[in-house]
C-alpha cells in the first residue's frame, strides 16, 4: 500500500502547484496622500518634458539616474537623460499617462515606486502612436522627491491589438 500511498501524495501536489490563483483585485493605493504626492510630481515632470523645459525636467533626476529603455539601453545620469530628451524628444512627441494605470507603492526608508502606462503622441498628430509601461524609484530627502531609476519598457504601436485567442 506505501506506493499507492506516495503516488497519491505527489499527485495531489502536482495538482496544487498546477492550479491557478484567482486574478488579483484591481490596484488601490497604499497612501493615498503619497500617491496624490507621486502624481502631481509626475504631472509636473511630464509637463516639463512635453514644454521642452529640460532645466525643469532635470530638477526632478537625481544626478546619477539609471535610465534603463528596452530599446535604447541604459543611460547613466540626469544631464545624459536631459540631453537625450533635449534632442530625441522635444518638439518631437509628447507623453501621457494614461488615466487609471498608476500605482504608487512606499519604500520605508527610501521614498517611493510608480508604475504605470503612458502614451506618446506625436507633436501636430490628434491622436497617440505608442503606448509603454514605466517603473520610477523615487527617492526622498527631506521635502525634496526626486527619481534615482527609471525602467520604460514594453514599447508598442498604439492602440495595442488584441491577443489571439
């Protein structure tokens, strides 16, 4: 009967790793206040980026910035990242995040994670061309919030089509 027994038991423990979760409740924010906080940062940062303010844009960077792109690479440092959205981007396309995509996480000790979905639009277009997930670390000093990594990654034409089922 023992190996009746172990067959049994390694079945039903195939069984439980081969099983699925539910599907997770849609996000809701950890601190509301730090997540208000995180979004008005964001938008004045983006409201720079898309003027062409680079000096403006660059006062929310931490001097040595990670930028990682999935198409660009890795960039290394706030005046590297200002230069490249001085000459790639401005006057160029805009960026947009898209409403009800982010998400704002604490980091005890450190600051903050953001997450989220943004477009980019071409500049004269009506509509957007490319859709993007982002990740910033935002790290805090005092009153003062600035991101010390930014990962900008599943790049794609907008809107995304649909999956094949």
């Amino acid at each position: 009967m023992m190996p009746r027994l172990s067959a049994a038991c390694a079945a039903l423990a195939l069984a439980a790793c081969a099983t699925h979760a539910a599907p997770a409740p849609a996000p809701q924010a950890v601190d509301p206040a730090l997540t208000a906080l995180i979004a008005e940062k964001d938008a004045a940062m983006f409201a720079a980026f898309n003027s062409c303010d680079g000096e403006t844009f660059g006062t929310f960077l931490e001097d040595g910035l990670e930028f990682y792109h999935d198409n660009a690479g890795l960039s290394v440092g706030r005046a590297a990242t200002v230069e490249a959205v001085n000459k790639n981007v401005c006057n160029n396309f805009t960026r947009q995040l898209v409403p009800g995509t982010l998400e704002v996480w604490p980091i005890p000790g450190y600051g903050a994670v953001e997450t989220g979905l943004h477009t980019f639009t071409n500049v004269g277009a009506d509509a957007p061309h490319g859709i993007a997930r982002f990740l910033h670390v935002w790290h805090q000093e005092g009153d003062t919030w600035r991101i010390a990594r930014i990962v900008s990654y599943d790049h794609g034409p907008y809107p995304r089509q649909a999956p094949a089922e």
